[in-house]
C-alpha cells in the first residue's frame, strides 16, 4: 500500500515539472445575454363606459385608460394594438349587434382595428417610440353617437390588448 501512495506522488511530482517547462495557451468564449424587460401597466384593466344613444348626444370621446411603458431597447419599441372583436363592442345578449369604436393612442389619429387578413383572431396595430424610463401614454376611445343609435340597449363588450415589444 505505501509503495503505491509513493508512486502516485512520483507521477504527480513529474507531471507538475513537465508543465512548468512547456507553456500551453487556453481560450475560453464567453457570451452574456441581457434579458429584454418592459413595463407595461395600465391603469384599469376593466373599463365601462354609458353611451348616451339619445339623439343629438356628442359622440362619446373621452380617455379611457393610461399605460405607463418603458423598454430597455435604445433602439425603440412598438405598441401592438390588438382588438378580440376586430375593433367593434359586440353585443353580448344579441352579438348581431355591433357599434364600431376607435382607439386614439397619446392624442395622436386614431389607429384602424379594423379586421385585416392576414391578423387572425382580431385585427392589429402598431405605433412606435423610443424610451428607456417609464412614461404615460393616454388611450382614448371614439364612438359615434349615430353607431349608438343604429343598435338595442344591452351592454357591449371588446377586449384589447396592449402588448410592449423592443426593436
């Protein structure tokens, strides 16, 4: 057993001087990876709304929510703007009913939710900026009050998504 324990610390005496005389280079490759994050936060997720639908009422335009956004992407980032019902509230007693709607994203012309061909499942917008600290952006919502008028009294519904991509 001791000549054993004696050969191995003869080998390892032999090894540690041959690595000192001949020098051998390594490289190693390293990649790091920042994760993408965002802050998208809405300040309800749940609006309901009166429609007059009297005649003569104004049409109804009023901020319907504010989203505080922020990417760390300096290149800039997109908002996609996606309506479950191709941008019409569906009457949810009777989905015949239809009264067409309008998104106005910070104060700007309103953005066509309108069903496209190529977006199943509901129609979808974009817009685009740049920042890297949060800031609020209004949503308005725009319904013509002759809209109103053209269907029954029940309540009417759409979901709207917002969702955050970097560039």
């Amino acid at each position: 057993m001791k000549t054993f324990r004696l050969f191995l610390i003869a080998m390892t005496v032999f090894f540690a001087s041959m690595s000192s005389t001949s020098a051998v280079d390594e490289s190693i490759t390293i990649t790091a990876t920042i994760p993408a994050w965002a802050l998208l936060e809405p300040s309800t997720t749940a609006a309901r709304i009166t429609l007059d639908g009297r005649p003569g009422a104004p049409d109804y335009n009023e901020s319907l929510l504010t989203l505080s956004l922020s990417h760390n992407s300096a290149i800039g980032y997109n908002i996609e703007v996606k309506s479950a019902n191709d941008g019409k509230l569906v009457g949810v007693s009777d989905n015949s009913n239809q009264i067409p709607y309008q998104i106005s994203y910070d104060s700007k012309a309103p953005l066509s939710l309108t069903y496209a061909p190529q977006n199943v499942g509901g129609a979808t917008t974009s817009v685009s900026g740049i920042s890297t600290t949060p800031f609020i952006k209004n949503i308005d919502i725009i319904i013509s009050n002759a809209d109103v008028n053209a269907v029954s009294n029940q309540d009417y519904e759409d979901t709207v998504t917002f969702t955050l991509i970097g560039i």
